[in-house]
C-alpha cells in the first residue's frame, strides 16, 4: 500500500499493488503544503531503481 497524506495526515490518494508490481503514480498536490508518502512493506523502493545499473 502506498498512502499520500498532507500535513493534517488526511489521505490525499491511496495505492495498491501486487507483490513485485512496478507502481507509478501522478497525484494533484497544488494546495498540499506538506507531502509524507508512506509504503508498505518490506522490501519497498521508492525512486527509480534502475538508476545505477
């Protein structure tokens, strides 16, 4: 699960993927003043992985 709140930790937009599934996602955040993303699991990377390769 990947959670998109603002800085009154209200859920802008929610995510969720199958286990491996690459997720790319576009929200509006143009009133949003502060942005935390929190993910779920264990193994989550967030960026782009393939850099560096």
């Amino acid at each position: 699960m990947l959670t998109f709140v603002d800085e009154n930790d209200v859920p802008i937009r929610e995510f969720e993927a199958a286990w491996g599934q690459l997720l790319e996602v576009e929200i509006d955040i143009a009133d949003v003043q502060t942005l935390d993303i929190k993910a779920d699991g264990d193994q989550t990377i967030m960026g782009n992985p393939e850099l560096g390769k």
